[in-house]
C-alpha cells in the first residue's frame, strides 16, 4: 500500500491499482478506483495502515505505466522541493535516469505543470527583486531626509552667526 500526493489530495496505490479518496467513515475510509466506469472499491481503517476490505472487482488490467508515471511525478516535484535552483527539466533528467527502464514520459508533456508546482513553493524572482527595491528605496528616503535636515540646519548655524 502507498500513497501519491496528486492535485488536492492523494492516491492510494494497491496491487497495480490506483484509487482515490471518496469517504471518511469513522474508523474506515473509503477509496474508489480512478478509472471511470471500474466499480472496485477499498476500505481501510482510519490510520492508513492496513486494507479491510475491497468491495467490487476491477473491470480493467492493472496500470503499472500509469502507477509509475505517478510515482515518477512524486519524485521530480520532491527533488525540485529539495533543490530549487535547480530547473524542473535537471531534476526531471536526473530522476528518469534513475529509472531501470525508459520514461513513460517525456519532460515536454509535463513542463507547464512542473514549472507551475515550481512557483507554489518558491517565488518567482521579479517579487524578490522588488521586495529587495523596496527596502533599498527606504534607506535612501530617510538618508535624503537626513541630508536635508541636515544642511538646512547648518545653513541656520551659519547665517545666526553673521551679523
């Protein structure tokens, strides 16, 4: 049994079979399969630990190809989170290397989401940038005010001394 972080929750994969979440019943919580028209159904209890009960049968093989492009997904955006300076097309290289077999995927198809889960986790750098600006151009206001102040009260000093 191992779980996916996907979208907004996450999914549990189980035999060659992913499942999403549909209900919290007390101590059991319910999955049902991601495929559309599949009636299978898994219980487990409430800590995730162990299956209860699969109700229905699946009506499809198993999708070992789509089980590890989701596990191969959960590695990039966990190398991505563990190295930001790194582009997402590096970190997407280095784990399909890892692979014993070639990608099921291309970095082309999922560029515009990685690049996406990029800026949830770390700000794009023009906001840094402007936050840096912004406390640059406080220091010179009150430098300037400072300066004026400054001079204006020489310039008292000065003419209070001519007669």
């Amino acid at each position: 049994m191992e779980f996916i972080r996907k979208g907004r929750g996450e999914n549990l994969l189980y035999e060659g079979y992913c499942y999403k979440k549909s209900r919290h019943y007390g101590s059991k919580v319910h999955y049902e399969c991601t495929r559309r028209n599949c009636d299978a159904r898994l219980h487990t209890d409430a800590g995730k630990t162990r299956v209860l009960r699969e109700p229905g049968r699946h009506n499809h093989p198993p999708e070992q190809e789509k089980l590890t492009c989701l596990r191969l997904r959960q590695k990039v955006l966990e190398g991505m989170r563990s190295h930001p300076l790194d582009t997402p097309a590096k970190v997407f290289q280095c784990e399909t290397e890892k692979l014993p077999h070639a990608s099921p995927v291309s970095f082309q198809s999922w560029r515009s989401s990685l690049y996406r889960e990029k800026y949830r986790f770390i700000p794009p750098p023009s906001s840094v940038e402007q936050e840096h600006n912004s406390e640059e151009s406080q220091d010179t206001t009150e430098d300037i005010y400072a300066a004026i102040f400054a001079d204006s009260s020489t310039q008292n000093a000065e003419s209070s001394d001519v007669p």
